[in-house]
C-alpha cells in the first residue's frame, strides 16, 4: 500500500469540501429514492453508493526530432465522473431518530464515493507531476511507450481505488481515512422495536 499511502498523504493535504471536489471536477450527481422493508434491509443491501469515473490519457505535445526520433507527452485526465447515491432512505414507520439516523448514512455515503473522486484525482496529478516527455526512436515505438505508460498509469488508479476501499472497508471504517477522506462510517443502527 506504499503507493496509496503517498495518494492517501496528498489527498490529506488537499482541501476543499466535498462540494468543491464536485464542482472543481464536474461531478454529475445521479441520487434516488431508496425505500426498503426495514431497517435491517439498509444494512443488508449492498453498497449503496458507486462512483464511476473516466480516467483517460492523451499524448501532448508530439512531433518530430531529428534523425526520424518522436517525442511528446502523456497527459492524464478524468472526464465523466458519476457519483449514484441515495437521495433519501426511506422504510414504512420510520421514527423521527431512523430519520436522522437514515440521513446521517445518506451523507456518509456520499462522502465516501466523493472519497474516491479524490483519490483518481490525486493519482492523476501525482501520475502528471511526476512525467518525464517520452522520446522513442520512430513514431510506432513512441505508440508503444504511450501505451505502456498509459497501461501502467490506469493499473495504479485501478488498484489505489481498490486499495481505498480495502482500507475503508467501502465506506464503513471511513474514520480511519486521513485529511479529507476521513468522515461517518457508512453504517446504520438500527433501533430495536419492543
């Protein structure tokens, strides 16, 4: 976990509400309605959240050297990150306390899979900082170093996104998160009924 550990450090540093990570990235918020049984059923029922998000590359400035060489650049990006949360949580009697309580877990959620928004954000950055231009000996063996650059840079956001639910346990143990990750466990208790 070494590399998730430096992106965990730099998401720590990065501030900004959860608000700010939506509009600074043009996070599309897809909520719904979310009506169960009972308590137990919010608790049963899988993740209730998901983010999905584009992380692409393009090669920049590109041309010619001397002597038939290529050069240029990878650029990481994201693009068409979506967040689907719960807009409510709801179940038949509800009591004024499941209703905090279901609220409470509402936001949670929606501050973990934001969590995620931050970490494929720190991953692109760290990925941008630390690219050195590519220089290759033609133009098919600069296309195979892109690939290969662009192949190794979506392994690491792959595995740094699993990594941050590895260490949240999706959400659930999101206290143990540092800086801006940390936040609610992603849990309900629920009341027992006499």
């Amino acid at each position: 976990m070494n590399a998730l550990f430096a992106v965990l450090l730099l998401t720590a540093v990065a501030g900004g509400s959860d608000d700010a990570v939506i509009a600074r990235l043009h996070v599309r918020i897809d909520a719904r309605d979310v009506q169960v049984s009972s308590c137990r059923d919010v608790i049963d029922a899988p993740e209730a959240g998901l983010a999905t998000i584009g992380f692409h590359y393009q090669v920049t400035d590109t041309h010619a050297l001397s002597g038939g060489r290529y050069t240029g650049t990878i650029v990481f990006e994201l693009a068409q990150i979506v967040v689907e949360v719960p807009r409510s949580i709801s179940w038949p009697e509800m009591t004024d306390a499941d209703r905090v309580r279901a609220d409470a877990l509402r936001r949670a959620i929606v501050h973990h899979e934001i969590g995620h928004v931050r970490v494929a954000e720190a991953v692109r950055d760290a990925l941008n900082a630390a690219r050195e231009p590519i220089v290759a000996p033609d133009v098919f063996a600069f296309r195979a170093d892109s690939d290969d650059i662009a192949r190794s840079g979506f392994e690491r956001f792959k595995r740094e996104e699993r990594e941050y639910d590895e260490l949240t346990d999706h959400g659930r143990r999101q206290q143990t998160a540092p800086g801006a990750l940390a936040g609610p466990d992603t849990a309900l208790h629920c009341e027992a009924r006499g």
